[in-house]
C-alpha cells in the first residue's frame, strides 16, 4: 500500500477540532465528509464532547476506537505540537494540519512549523499542510471530501493539486459549474512534509486519473520535483499554472547570460525538462485540462471540421492555422462518401460547411467521414441549434460517432440552453458522451493546439548526448588552483586552459605585456590579427575601447596599441592579447548559470543585435540531451542565418552542438562555476573552422 | 429624421410572408416582436389570410394601414422582386428581406440580386439583406424585435452589427447567457444596400450606446467603412472580429513591400486608421465589450487591486505587467489611511491583500482608498466567497463605491453561484451595479488592456504631415512619357527622376554603357566607388551578381567590371551604373503597395536580416500623418538600432520620416504607381547624410 493511499483511500477518519457551530471548519469538514458519503468512520473530537451531525463526540484522538488512518486537526497554532503528538500515538499515518499561524506569519510561525515536521520525522507519520484545505477524492469506494470547501465534487478524470488555495477554489468551481468530474484534489497550503510532486506522482499512478492540474507558486526543491515529475509527465498530461515570480533581492549580474536570464526562465527550463505543459491563462489550462479527461491526446497535427453556420468555422481555421496546426482537405474518399450522401448545397472542403438546415444524419455521415480519414488526426463539429432542426438527432449522431472513433472529437455548440430544454439536453448529450462542449469557436482550436503541445512533448525521443572526451581532472586541478578576483572571475588564460581541458576550440592566442612581446607574438601569428586589451577590471573590453579588429601589418599595430594604451592609461594591470582574424560566417554566444538549487541553464543565441537588441536566445537546463541542442537551434527566430540564407552560407551546426554539449558538461562536473559565457564563438562553415574568441568564467563565490 | 430610424424605431411593421406554422421564420418574426411588446402594429401579410398569433392576415402588402416604415420580406427569392414593388408602392421606407438565394448561391442569385438592388434605387426604398437575420432595438420606446432567433434580449449599452449569421449568434448568446444588456442588433447578410458602415454611423449617434461590436468577413467598400467609421471610433469604442481572410487567387508579387504584406495586412492597417480595435478572440472581444457597456475609459495605464486571496491576484498582476500595464505601489495617504483601518495581518502593498476574513467594511476601505488614489486609473477588486463572510456586505461595499467614482472598476468573483444563493446575489448586485464581474483572474487584466489599448488609440494626436514641397507636375510628366517594361517595372534612371521630383535623396550617380564611359564616371565620383549593373531582366542584382561595393581604385573598377561583364553574359541590355561608397550606420527599406480599394499601404523596416530573415517590418495605411511616421519609427522590434546602441550611432530620425512621408505623398498623388521600393536607404546620424541607393518602381499594369 502507498504510503499516501493514507490520505487518499483512509479507513476511517478522525477530525480533532470537530465544531458544533455551522460555518466553522471544523463543522464542514464533517458535512462535507457526510453529505458525500465517505465509505468509512468519521469521528469527531472536542475535549467538550456532545453530539456533532448526529455522531458522538471523543473527547480526545487518544479515545477514538478502529482503523483510524487520517485526522484533521484544526486546533489554534500552538496547540498543534501536542495534539500531533497525540495523533502519533494513536497510530495516524497522515494528519491534515488545517490551522493556520505557521510560516506564513513569520518567524515565529516558521519556528512553530519546524516543531511540527520533527514530530513528524521522529514518529513516521506524516504531515498535510499546515494552513491547507484538504484532499478529496471522488473515487465511489472511497467518496472522501475532506476539504472545507463548498465546490462541488464530481466523479472524473482529472486530478488537482494546487499550492495556492485561492487559485484551487477557481480550478475546482470551474470543474463544478462545467460538470466537468474530477477524480482528487488536494490543496496542501504552506507544504512543510508531504511535498507537491509527491502527490502528482501518487497521481501518476492512478489510473483513473487522465490529467493532472497543477498551481505552483514556488519550487520548494527543483531537483525533487524534476525526479518525481518527469516520469508521470511522460505518461500522461501535467497541465501547470506557475505565477508569483517574485523579484529575486537585487542579485548582482554580470554575465551575458545571467542578464538575459529573466526571474521566468528557470521556470520554464525546469518544466520543459519535465516535459509538463505550461500555461499562463487558468481559463485555458481548465478548458485543455477538461479535453484531456476524456479524449485521447491526438495521433498528430492534422484537423477535420464540419459546421452547420460558416462563420464560427473560419475563426477555428484562422486560430488553427496561426497555431501551427494542419487543417488538410478531405481525402478522395471522404470526398465521394460525402457527394453521395449531403445535400448538393454542402462545402466539401474542410471545414465540411453543411447549410443551416443539416440533419443529424447529415451530421453522421460527416462525422464518419472525418473520423475515418487518414488526414485527421482529431475532428471539431461546430453546430448552431437552428429552431427548424432536431438538435437530438445532432447529438445522438455525435454519441454514435463518438463511440466507434478513438481519433480526439471536440465540440462547439453555438446557443443558449436556457432557452430552450432540448438544447439544454443537446449539449449534456454530448458533454456525458465524453466529447467537451466548448461555446467559443476559438476555444476548441486553443484546445487541440495544446494537447498537440503535449502529443510533441511526450514523443520527442530523447537522444542521448554525445559521448565526450574531456580532460576532467585537469580542469578541477585548474579550478582549484585558479586564482579568481573579487568577483569570483577567473583570468582569462585560466579561463582558455579549462575550455581546451574540456575540449572547446578556442581560437589560437598570444599573450604579451609590452611592445617586444607584441611584435614577436605578432610574427609568430601571422597578419591579420586581433589586438584585444585584458585586465582584471575590464568586463566589457570593446565598450572600454579595448579591442581592434583587422589589423593587417606591423605598423597598424602600432598604431592600434598606441591608441589603446592611452585609452586604457588608468586601468590597472593590462595586458595584451593577440588572435588572429577569423573569416567568420556568424557570431554566436553561448553561455551558462546556475541557477540555485535548479542546477545549469545553458543558453545559445546569435551574437551581436540578436542577442544586444533582440534578446534572440534559447535556454534549457542541463544536462542536455542531443535532442535538446537541437531544439536550442531551432529555437532562435533567426534560426535561417544558420542554415544560409540568400546566398551566404550557412555555419557547421555540428560544431556549434558539440561545443553546447561540452559547455553542458563542464558545468555539470564543476559544481564551482557559477557562470560561463563563450562570446563571441565565431561560427564557421568549414570544418574545423568554428573558434571561441572570447570567454568568461566566474566562480561560486562561497567557493 | 436619420434614414435607418425607419429600421431601428419604425412606427409599424408588416411581415410579408408570414405563416401560422410553429418554427418557420414568418412565424418567428411575428412572435418575438410580439414577446417584446414591439411599440407600434404588426401586420401579418400572407394571401391566404385568416389570423395568426391573434392578428388578422392581410392578402397584400397594399392592403395594410396606418403607418407602416418597415417590411419583412420572406418570401420565395423569385417573387421578392415584385413583392419589393408592392412594398414600395405601400411607401415603405425600409425592407428586411430574410429570404435567401441571392448572391451566396452564386451567378443565378447575383443576378437577381442586382435586381432587387435597381427598386430600391429607382423608388429610394432602401433594402437590409437579403439572406439575413434582421435587426432589434432595446430601447423600452420601442421595444425592436425585428428577427427570427432565439437570443434574450436586454436593454444596455452595447451594439451589435454582424455579417456572419453564425458569429452574430455567439455574440448574441453570450451577452444573453451573462445577463448583459444590448442596445441595438443587426446582422445583415448579403447587405446588398444598407452597409454595415451606414450602421456604425447610426449606432455612433445613439447615446445610450457605449459600445460597438462588429463582425466582418469583408470589406465592401474600404473607403466607406474609413469615412464612416473612423468619426464612431474616435468617440465611442469599436471592437471588431475581422475573420476569413480568403487567399487572393495568385498575384504575382515582385517587390519586396508587396511580399511582405500578408492579406491580413490590409485588415489591420485599414482598422488601425479607422481607430477601431481589432481581435482575433471572440471571448475576450465579449468580455471587453461588457466592460465598455458599463465602465468608463481608464485615463491611464495605472491599476490598483484588493483582494482576499493572493494566488488569483498574483495571476492578475503577472498578466497586466506582461501587457505593459502599471501596478504602482500606494500612494502614502492611501497607505496611512489604510493602515489604520485594515487589520495588521492585511499587506498593504499592490495588490491589497486582506486574508480570507476580510469583511465587507474592510473591501470599502481599500476600494475607497484605490479609487482616490492618484497612481490608479483602474482598480480590480477580486474576491473569493468564504463561507464564513458576509458576502452580500462586500457586494453592498462596492456598489457604494462604484456610485461614487469615475474611475474603471471591474470585479473578479472566484465562487460557484450555484452553491449558494447568497452568492448568486451577491454576483447579481454587482453586475447591476454596472461593474462587471469576471470569473477566471486573468480576464481582468485582459480587458484593462484593451481598454488601455482603446484609450491609447482615440488619445493619439494625429498631428498632420508636415508640408512637402515637391514637382508634382514634374513627376506627372516622367510618369506618363515613362517606358514600363512588360511588368510595369520602370528603368532605373526614370525610377530616380520621379523620386527627385519628390525630393527623396537619391544617391548621386552616373551611368556608362562601356568601359571607357565607366572611367570617366569614376573620375566624375570619386573612388571609392560602387558598380551595380542594371537591365530589363534584372530585378534582383545582387543575387546575380551585379553589385559590387567598396571598389577603391580604377584597376578595382577594371577587374570588378569585367568579372560583372563575364557573369551577366546572357543578361541583355545591360548598362552599367556608378554610385559613391556610402558611410552608412544603418541599412533601411521604404516601400509602398497599393491595395486594391484601399489605397497605398507604406512600409517600414531594417534591412537585410531584418527584413529578409525576421520580417521586422511596419506597415501603415496612407496617407500618412506625423503620428503614423513616429509609430512606425517606434514600431519595429530593432528600434534600438535607430536610436544607437552599445556606442553605435543612432541615424537621422527625421531624414527617415521625412522620406517615409514623401513616399506617402508620392503614392497618394500618383494613383498609377502600384509598387514602389527603397532598398537600402543608407541612413546615416549626419545631416543630410541619408540617401536612397537603390529604388524600384512598378506602375499599375492597365495604365
């Protein structure tokens, strides 16, 4: 038995805190426990005893008989400890911690909430909350509302966890007033044992749970939520909705890629890596959640409609088709399937736009049409309720079609059931025939653009990355030998010496610290070259003036290193570095933090304006797979330059991935870098040909 | 009296074609304007006679008495021609002709179609349809339900006019199923005489409409709907559903402005002229106009938000700061003031979060206090319904608030109405207090934006063009002794004459027709210079290689010349041109196309991979005022660059706009020019250093 299947599937239930008085938690709970029928004992307590909804009172946990698996206890804050204590005694698994008066006011609170957790880790048993709702589960063996809320519980294939207990109630009211059935929920408030992702994977194991929804608003432990997460997500759909971006105290940011690193993007890697959907509008999320709870997720991108009013149809193609999705005409067969059996009015073309007057029949026949056409891979039938038109007949087709199909069928009715029974019992037809109503045209091809999210996410076969030969051990002797500044940054001849340990191509160079030194490294070189200004405190050496592009002979160099000495007269320590011109097709930049506690986020992006102006680049987290740098160059909106465009050429993608892969790596053996920049990596399309031309590394500081 | 006044208010109606059958449309009709209480009489005209739903049938239209303006015409499309004489010899002013097989069923239908279009012309009786719904009015004096659907009518603000049957339906239901009051209604089919522009125009003069919903699948007539809906717009909102953007057949498009245009271009430019706000969403296109119904126009960007839930105020904070809107902290007074009223448990940040507990009082003093603040143009207030809450109190808090302000107010109700009816009241009190209630978070932050978007569109000064002076004679001249190639195209020499005559900074040039006309050219210029070969056939030079830059001397001009020679050696006609090396910050491309109907659109952009890759381009509909040029300056994702950026230069803003409008003024002025290219202006941050390099022209090919 799971260990939660304590909280879930209890035997029997006490609630310590148990009320008399309507409207107080501790009288809900017990209603709500009554009025839906748990499958076993409830039992209230109270030190003053009584009678509570017709059953006897224990006066305390320590008196109640049976198998007691589950206790709510909604007692004040600093009464909790010994109550829990209690609990622990009796033989409870899992208790619900409704009170509140924990670390959500505070230190004091936080302090009170430590107290509670080493109960927990001292006797085994295990802590919901605190300052939570509850859990339900509509389950008919079980019937367990063990929550205070009103919403309304019905059987289903959705399953809710929500760490914000306002943004659950929205979740669960729209699943109620939708009749749309949910199979559990839980709202477990400030979380301080059983975690989030240890319920999603509970979930993940029901198998009459088809979708699970998710409000998160921070990751208490990224690396726990990535190891539980990831394996449901790649079986069935984890729908999120994460909000509360809190600004991150004024960090001080110094990398490229920190910078563009916005407070969102370890978000998103994070659940990208776990291949869960990711939403920004709750209306979307419980509309695509409702889709998922009884239609299968679609085979591929490609949509069939019919319509009986032409105007909605258009909105879902325009929608569709921005979205991505593939709207292909009928087959041949469909088409003279349809010829035979349609009025000669009708639009064979997709959508299949039936005239107002359409049969159900009529609607059948189309139906068994797209259903069965190899080009769609999920159908929408859109209807108006014209009052000439037996609207049953629409929905007896769409039960029958509904029944023979395992292709994703969703629904738009266009009317008002309130003004007529038969629409009313039209739409609920359908509805309990498990293909969703939507009443906005949009709304189905918003649905059908995120399941096909979802259909892409779970099949993208995860590659493994290359195997690399690196020098691992040389680069720890020269991290920590290394001699960081101030700012935890390395000097750039360290920097180049873990890069080629790890196999990056690094561009030649030449290092001098006066004009003698130039020359012979000039020679040794060979023009044209680069003359590039190095010192502890010059971050941004061409804002600073400090490098020069093109110079083609001895006396250009003189020049360039004149100019520049004046120009760099009060920086302390300079010294002077010598590259030889690459003839790069592209700038590019790859760079990587970490972000605490998440791990490596490595990202790629295009040099110059794409990265300056455009902010153009793509993150995700390490380690990544070959499927992953492949994503990140797709990713960028500038992806053509890459593969050539009019006429240029383009740069050798292999060598761009391989050196993606290896800062991947570096960053995931060297826990001490905190960040990596690789800027400019001159892309080249010869082989052999792509160079890093400049570098940045910064240690953790704690280091 | 206005025209349509005989639609919208008749004094009496006939229905021409109306039957005793349940459920067919000349029965429909007769009923709903009968459920209203329509003002006047309504006369059933059918030639059977006898009674229906109670009146006494007249055989003929020329029977009815007393005053009647209206007809409905619901007869076969046959015999609606001679039905539409009897009516106009009854004198009625306006005929709705419901029937169908017109234009829609193709050349047959058309035809007749033009017919019944010549009676209204010959007897100034004007026709609404065919193949259409009809219209309704709300007004209690007279009460219009003049239409054969089901859709509740209430009396409010908003007004509808819709070309799609289908659309206009949703639309419809939606505002009904939410309770949210309609002016007037129109949906007109085939509108075959009276325009939906002539409709905005009526529904703009009318008071107690606040709102305009329009749902368009084409534009009859573009200049009509610019004359007619632009004046609406800038005092009332418009919000349109422009939808079927239908592929225009294959035009075969040469210039880069015209491939860059997508056919929704001319939608967006047309209705960003006319100040109208376009949406692709249906649902929120309701939802904003449920706004506009009851609220005012926020007077700035800035929202304030209470709440007694975090989670769905975060929700609601994200979404407005992502859409560019304000959350500005509170004001010190309101703070103070707030401090001391709300308990110390409530954050008196923005949003105000005031716990779960929060009492109605406690919502009054926060609303009090957000709506006297001077940081907030629009306040949110969210709640959820606790069980343990005087909801109705809170409900009574913000309708006492509502009254008192003129500020944007919406709500976000997170309840289940259904559960209680406590609730369902408390919802129902603050709708009716005019302060729409919203149920998902983020449709709040959705409407403020549009409504911010509306204000930011009727606010904008349109400050005029500046006054060009230009040889519009001049240019008329080169026009119309120009030799067009077989595409229109005009050779390059004319191109450069027109544009001078329009005072565009050409670059200077010469041109040669061998190599001893190119030295002495060079000679003329100066080096360093650029070649680029010209002919009939060569549209795209640099592709084949008839460009060559950066040429610094007469041995590089040989060479460049005779490898250029070797390569076009199949190319006729060609003639060789000479400019100088630009020093040029910025490579920019003008273009303009006309759009057939519409008028010259004018386009924007940065060139090379800004253009050819990311398609960064801005478009505007002419003629252009100063606003329109500033926009467009700003309207590119790389403005950055025009400005300067990392110690990069800016350009001359004002030589940009002032070719920008130029190129507007010649499109306007010269209706034969279809196409027309700059590219690359080289614009530069000297004065008078921005000069056009290369220029294509095509005029309209049945000159």
């Amino acid at each position: 038995m799971a260990q939660l299947d304590a909280l879930f599937r209890p035997r029997g239930i006490a609630v310590v805190g148990a009320s008399a008085r309507p409207l107080t938690i501790g009288n809900r709970i017990i209603r709500n426990l009554l009025r839906y029928g748990f499958s076993g004992p409830v039992h209230p307590v109270n030190p003053r005893g009584g009678e509570i909804a017709g059953l006897p009172v224990f006066r305390s946990i320590l008196d109640v008989p049976g198998d007691i698996d589950l206790a709510h206890v909604i007692v004040r804050a600093d009464l909790v400890a010994s109550t829990l204590e209690d609990c622990a005694a009796r033989g409870i698994k899992v208790v619900i911690v409704n009170s509140s008066g924990f670390k959500e006011i505070g230190p004091r609170g936080a302090e009170m909430e430590q107290r509670i957790v080493e109960i927990a880790r001292r006797t085994g048993m295990r802590l919901f909350g605190p300052n939570c709702q509850g859990v339900m589960n509509s389950d008919p063996r079980v019937n367990l509302y063990s929550n205070f809320t009103f919403a309304k519980m019905t059987p289903g294939h959705v399953s809710v966890v929500a760490q914000g207990g306002g943004v659950a109630e929205v979740i669960n009211n729209y699943f109620g007033m939708n009749g749309i059935g949910q199979r559990m929920y839980a709202s477990n408030g400030n979380a301080c044992d059983i975690s989030i992702p240890e319920i999603i994977e509970y979930y993940g194991e029901d198998d009459e749970t088809h979708v699970i929804v998710l409000h998160l608003e921070s990751f208490a432990d990224p690396g726990e939520f990535l190891a539980r997460v990831a394996p449901v997500a790649a079986r069935k759909p984890v729908l999120a909705l994460k909000s509360g971006t809190t600004p991150e105290g004024a960090r001080a940011v110094s990398s490229h890629t920190g910078g563009l690193m916005e407070q969102d993007t370890t978000t998103d890697v994070l659940l990208d890596k776990c291949g869960v959907l990711r939403f920004s509008s709750l209306s979307e999320l419980c509309q695509v959640a409702r889709a998922f709870a009884t239609q299968p997720v679609p085979a591929g991108n490609g949509v069939g409609m019919v319509t009986n009013a032409g105007s909605p149809a258009i909105i879902v193609t325009d929608e569709l088709v921005k979205a991505g999705m593939k709207v292909p005409p009928l087959s041949r067969e469909s088409r003279d399937f349809l010829q035979e059996k349609l009025q000669s009015m009708a639009s064979l073309a997709n959508p299949i736009d039936m005239m107002a007057t359409a049969s159900g029949q009529e609607f059948g026949w189309s139906l068994e049409a797209l259903l069965g056409d190899p080009c769609m891979d999920a159908v929408v039938v859109c209807f108006m309720t014209p009052f000439f038109v037996d609207t049953l007949a629409i929905a007896r087709a769409i039960e029958e079609q509904a029944r023979n199909s395992n292709k994703t069928l969703l629904a738009v009715a266009m009317t008002n059931p309130d003004e007529k029974p038969e629409w009313r019992e039209t739409i609920d037809r359908v509805n309990a025939a498990g293909v969703p109503v939507f009443y906005f045209p949009e709304s189905a091809a918003q649905v059908l653009f995120h399941m096909d999210r979802f259909r892409r996410l779970r099949d993208r076969r995860n590659e493994p990355a290359p195997r690399l030969d690196v020098d691992a051990q040389g680069a720890r002797g020269i991290i920590a030998s290394s001699h960081p500044g101030p700012d935890g940054f390395l000097p750039p001849a360290e920097v180049a010496d873990i890069l080629r340990s790890y196999g990056i191509p690094m561009v030649s160079e030449s290092r001098a610290s006066d004009w003698n030194g130039l020359q012979r490294a000039a020679l040794e070189i060979g023009f044209p070259v680069v003359l590039k200004a190095e010192a502890a405190d010059l971050l941004h050496k061409t804002d600073a003036g400090g490098v020069a592009l093109g110079i083609a002979d001895m006396d250009q160099l003189k020049e360039a290193h004149q100019d520049m000495a004046r120009r760099l007269r009060g920086v302390e320590g300079v010294r002077w570095l010598l590259q030889p011109s690459l003839e790069a097709t592209l700038e590019i930049i790859v760079g990587a933090s970490r972000s605490p506690g998440v791990g490596p986020i490595v990202m790629f992006g295009l040099g110059g304006i794409h990265v300056e102006v455009l902010k153009d680049v793509v993150f995700k987290l390490a380690p990544l797979s070959a499927t992953d740098t492949r994503e990140m160059l797709d990713g960028v909106k500038a992806r053509a330059l890459l593969h050539g465009v009019r006429g240029k050429p383009g740069v050798d993608l292999a060598a761009l991935r391989d050196i993606i892969h290896r800062v991947s790596l570096l960053m995931e053996e060297n826990p001490s870098i905190q960040e990596l920049d690789l800027n400019p990596v001159m892309a080249s399309n010869k082989p052999g040909g792509t160079k890093v031309v400049d570098a940045r590394l910064r240690l953790v500081r704690e280091k």
